[in-house]
C-alpha cells in the first residue's frame, strides 16, 4: 500500500493503483484483523459483561456503569480471599521461577563448559526426560510431599513444578555460542567458574534469562493440577485454585473473579510481548 | 563446547548438584516408585502388598481404563489436528501484515494462550450458559434449541475442545510464524514471476518448507492435549464423570477419590508409556528435519 501509486499518471492510474495496493493481500489484511477481532471477541465479551451484566440495563449513564462495575470488582477483592490467593502466587510462582532458572542455569553451564564424568549421561537423561508427563507423576509426587509434611505449603507447592529439563537445554546451547575468547581472558584473570557464570556467561545471555523468567513465571501462575492437589486449605491456595472453589462469588461476580485472575499474566505478557514469543520459539527448539 | 584437557570433576559438581538432587528427588524417585507402586495395592499414601501383575492384568479388563482411552484418542482427535492447521492458517494471515497491525493481531491471537485455565472455562462457561449465553443463539441456529451444553454428555468433549482450541492455538501460531519468516522472499518473488497464483505458491513452496515445522507442532499437540485434565474437570466436576472420563482423570480419581494408589499408579504408567512413544516419534521427527 505505498502512496507513490496515488500519483501515478492518470489514466493508466486506477490499474496501477489496483495492482500496487495488492487487492488480495488487501483483503487477506481485513480478514485478518477481522478474524483477529472475533477470537479475541470472549475477552471484549467477558469485560464488558462485567460492566453491564446480562438482563440487567446501561443504567445510561456511562460513568454510573462503570461506577456499578468497580462495586463489583472491588466486592470480589475484598468479599473473597483473593489477596490472600494473590500472595500465595506471588510468592510460589516466583519461587518456581528463581528456582527453575538457578538450577538450569548452574547445570547447563556446567554441561556446556565444564568437563566431568558423567556428562554425557546427564545431558542425555535431561533430553530423554524434554516432553514428560508430569501430571502421570501425582500420585507419587503427594506421596513425598506429605511424607515430608509440605502438603498445605508454599514449599510443597512449588518443588514438584521445578522439573523444567528444557530450561536447562536452553541454557546449554546459548552458553555453548558464548565467544572462546570471552572466556579465556576471564579465566586469564583468574575469575571462578561461578564468576565466570554470573559475571560473564549470564549477562551476555540476559535476554534468555529475562524471556525464561516470564515464560516460566506464567506457566507457574497458571498451573492448575498440582497446586490444586497440594493444597485443601483455601487460605492457602493459589489464585488459579482458589477462584474456582469460591463460595462467596456469584452471578456476574465469576466472571470479574476469573477476570482478576488472569489480569497479571496478561498484562505481563502485553508488557513483555517480545521476550514471551522469543521464549516460546527458543524453547520449542525452532531455533537457538 | 569447551573441550577442557583435564576434567574438572570438582569444579563441575556444585554447578550440576542443585539440578540433580531436584531432578532425582522429584523425577526419578517418583518415576521409579509409580513403577513399583503399580505392581502393588497401596492406597493413596498407605503403601501396600506386592500383588505382580494384577494391575496390569485388571487394566484389560476394566470398562473405565478403556472408556478413558477411547475418550481421550476422541478428544486427541478433535484438537490436534485442527489446532495445528488453525495455527497454521492464522500464521499465514499475520505473516502477511506489517509493523504494528501484525503486532496488535499476532497478540489478539497469542492473548488467550497466556490465561490460566479457570479465567478461560469461566468465560465460556458464560457465553455457553443455558438458555440465554451469547452462543446459543448460534447453537439453536444449527440444532435449533438451546443445549445444556455441559451437561449434555455428547456435547461436553466437543465443547472442552472447541473451548481448548481457542486457548492453546496461539502458542501454534507463533512456532508456524518463526517457521514462515525462515522462507526465503526470493522464492515468492521467483514464483511471482514465473506466473504462479497464490494457490500454486503455498502448494510448492509454503507447503514443503513449513512442513517440517508442521510436524514438529502436531507432535506437540499430540502429547499436549492427551495430558487434558484441568479444563474438563473445571467443567463437569469431580462427580459422576464415567462418561467422559479421560486417563489424567482416570489417575486423580483412582488416586484421591478413590484411594487405589496402586492402579492409579498402573493407569500413570500407562499413560506414562503412551507419552514416551509419542516423544520418540516427535524426536525422529525432529532429527529428520536436521538433516534436511
């Protein structure tokens, strides 16, 4: 659609247009959009259900409704234990994320450049082990919890969710394309291996540890199985967990709750689009 | 790779020791012990006899393990290959848009795929909602009433699914996307010139190019959706479920509603066993595109 074509000579000018403006791909760009517009219909439904719920009328006035809705969602705030829920994923998603990018990122360091016996069996175990059935593990993962007295914890909650081979292959093949001569001038200067990593390898690398970290953070916030299993106790459950077991919402007041439950994560993925995508390609093994 | 001359065993061991013990603490002992379990009749946390292989045997012989087989390979059947074929074609239609309008419909698309599960099942529960939800309007177009559709045991997969569709698409997209940037321009542009249609363009070169990745995303969704749990059970309950059981199901209610560790355990192997197979041909996939 370039505007040189509007004052192309006359005449031979609406043929030219036609063909520069590319009328298939123009119309292909409106389906598009248009399709675009219809699958993100249920979001746009969802909120604006909210404002103005479903047999009940616009009051008319615009701001009344609006008032009406934030009654609304500030009676799911503060009528439900959703801060107590908001914590409770805070705190273990963030665990999981801290925790899975540690672990990963020591063992994929170690397996990229150090050697020791036993490498070779460990990388070849950590793919063997990419596309596990977690969920095939509940019943022996409650087993050691509660023998180890974590069920109704935030610990407990996040341990089993720390299994995440693939962070580590991630980490393997970035840390793998880390210049030689990067290292070796640090090692010339007589840094660690555990300074080496955190001074050199990690911030070289600070993009695919930012992009894991949300990627991570959000499968945790969203995991529903395990924190479901883990916890009975409603003051203590997550928030993906807690909505649905909420006696004291009803009518309209579910959907501003499931609303609010999936606000942070949507809001940091519209924040962080970029790193997300970039996340998922690397970790799906398209590329990297 | 750093191909060290000496091999640097005690340097290397605090690196590899945090992932190792998590790994071994809560991947292989669990794994080991499912395995041991299933040859026995523990319950839930009570650990029980050795009884060989009669869960193994019962397996056969059980109505419901069969049912949540068929079901799932029913519900495998409805998502993955329309998921696979909607990132596709979604794919194409973004890649076709520039800078900002790509941005704003790749993340309309992508939106869903980051919710948690509760905020997707309570949205559509509500536009499915009986009699007047904003989708049964369409529904009564096509069977001319409205159905109760979670409660109407032939309609609740296809619902689960349809629902699962919209939620998980997205994430196909953007592999699809990361897959179509990787084409070459010039092969269109050589297409374009020796008079190839849109038509002609997609089969001889889209097409053969993008397959690989094609088959990565299948296997994906493969193993993917034959994992369903969470969006069925938020729909129809822990209560009566016989008839659209499914084998996670299966597991958590052998397990913790009905306290049979053990054949629990047996149906995890089970599922355990199908998940690795599928891994194996997603890998011998994966390595048949390396070498192209």
């Amino acid at each position: 659609m370039s505007g040189e074509a509007v004052v192309a000579a006359p005449g031979a000018s609406q043929l030219r247009l036609i063909r520069r403006l590319d009328v298939g791909g123009l119309v292909l760009s409106i389906i598009g959009l248009g399709a675009a517009i219809l699958w993100a219909f249920p979001l746009y439904w969802s909120i604006m259900t909210t404002v103005i719920p479903p047999g009940g009328h616009s009051s008319g006035s615009a701001l009344t409704d609006i008032g009406n809705a934030l009654g609304l969602y500030a009676h799911v705030l503060f009528g439900t234990e959703i801060g107590l829920w908001y914590v409770n994923s805070i705190v273990t998603s963030t665990g999981v994320t801290v925790g899975v990018l540690f672990i990963s990122a020591t063992c994929g360091y170690a397996i990229s450049q150090l050697a020791f016996n036993g490498r070779k069996l460990l990388w070849g175990m950590i793919l063997a082990s990419f596309m596990v059935p977690i969920q095939a593990l509940i019943i022996n993962h409650f087993f050691l919890m509660n023998a180890l007295h974590l069920i109704n914890t935030w610990l407990g909650v996040i341990l089993p969710q720390l299994i995440a081979p693939v962070a580590v292959i991630v980490y393997k093949q970035f840390f793998d394309s880390v210049p030689k001569e990067l290292r070796e001038a640090a090692l010339l200067d007589g840094a660690g291996h555990w300074s080496l990593l955190f001074r050199v390898f990690l911030p070289v690398n600070w993009g695919v540890t930012a992009a894991l970290a949300i990627i991570v953070f959000i499968g945790a916030w969203n995991a529903f199985l395990w924190p479901f299993l883990a916890v009975t106790e409603e003051p203590l459950m997550n928030i993906s967990v807690g909505i649905t077991q909420a006696q004291e919402i009803f009518g309209v007041g579910e959907l501003a709750g499931a609303i609010l439950t999936g606000l942070p994560v949507a809001l940091v993925y519209l924040i962080f689009q970029r790193k997300v995508t970039d996340a998922i390609i690397v970790s799906a093994g398209i590329k990297g | 790779m750093a191909k060290a001359p000496r091999l640097d065993n005690r340097t290397a061991l605090p690196f590899v020791l945090p992932f190792v013990a998590v790994y071994g603490l809560l991947f292989l002992y669990p794994t080991l012990q499912m395995i041991w379990m299933s040859f026995t009749n523990s319950q839930l946390i009570v650990p029980g006899k050795f009884v060989g292989l009669d869960n193994y045997l019962y397996l056969f012989r059980d109505w419901r393990f069969g049912r949540a087989v068929s079901n799932t390979i029913y519900f495998v059947a409805m998502t993955a290959i329309p998921s696979t074929a909607l990132g596709l074609g979604i794919a194409m239609i973004v890649a076709r848009l520039k800078g900002r309008v790509q941005a704003i419909v790749l993340a309309l698309f992508f939106l869903p795929y980051v919710l948690p599960v509760a905020t997707v099942t309570t949205i559509w529960g509500w536009m499915l909602g009986y009699p007047d939800g904003v989708l049964q309007g369409l529904i009564a177009l096509v069977v001319g009433h409205p159905v109760r559709v979670f409660r109407t045991v032939s309609w609740i997969l296809p619902a689960v699914a349809v629902v699962t569709l919209w939620w998980t698409s997205g994430f196909n997209v953007l592999l699809f996307l990361a897959g179509l940037r990787a084409i070459p321009p010039e092969l269109y542009e050589a297409a374009k010139l020796d008079g190839g249609g849109r038509w002609t363009q997609f089969r001889h070169i889209t097409w053969p190019l993008i397959w690989p990745v094609t088959a990565l995303v299948f296997t994906i969704q493969l193993i993917l959706q034959l994992k369903l749990f969470d969006q069925l059970y938020l729909y129809v309950g822990g209560g009566q479920v016989d008839a659209t059981l499914v084998l996670v199901q299966y597991i958590y209610s052998l397990g913790f509603q009905k306290d049979r560790g053990g054949y629990a355990a047996t149906v995890a192997v089970a599922l355990f066993v199908i998940v690795m197979a599928l891994s194996v041909l997603q890998f011998t996939v994966l390595r048949a595109r390396g070498r192209r």
